[in-house]
C-alpha cells in the first residue's frame, strides 16, 4: 500500500509553533504590522525589507518572499504559481462532446 504524504496547514504549522515552542505569534504579528504599515499607507503593490520582499493587496500583507515579486505577485503565494487551468477544446471537440 502506498503511503500518502501528510500536508501541513499553514494554520496548524503557526499553532505548533505557539504551543510546543512557546512563539509568542501576537507579538510577531504586532511586530511584522510595524515594519509593513508604513507601506500600507503608500498602498504599494510590494516593497523590499531587507533582505525580503512584502506583497501586500490592498491594506493587507498577504506573503514574505525571499525574491522580487513579478507583475502576478497579487494573485501568487510563497508556494508558487496556481496549477494551470487546463485547455480549451476546439469547438468541434465540444459539438461533438454536446451529441453524445
């Protein structure tokens, strides 16, 4: 029987580390909130902190990441491109598809 690779949430990788290693993650917040409202205020799309860069939409830091954002950063995370949609069918595929 083949194993199944377990996935971890974002959510439960932050809880894990607030209960087993004791971060104190509303403190980290607060101080991740310091560094990143000055560019809320500008309501820029993304800006170099250090070594990182912050994406923000709107008002709202939505991920840290290590390289320079390109011009699709709003609709990416830090795990990559979305999977890609899959391909039309020719309008013969899909008649053909319809009298079946």
């Amino acid at each position: 029987m083949k194993k199944r690779k377990v996935q971890i949430t974002d959510h439960a990788l932050v809880r894990w580390l607030e209960r087993e290693h004791n971060i104190d993650m509303e403190a980290a917040r607060e101080t991740l909130a310091g560094i990143a409202q000055p560019f809320a205020d500008l309501a820029v799309a993304n800006a170099q902190v250090g070594d990182l860069w912050f994406v923000f939409q709107t008002d709202k830091l939505v991920t840290v990441s290590p390289s320079k954002p390109g011009p699709m950063s709003k609709f990416l995370n830090d795990r990559g491109p979305p999977p890609p949609r899959p391909e039309k069918l020719p309008w013969q595929a899909l008649k053909r598809k319809r009298s079946r």
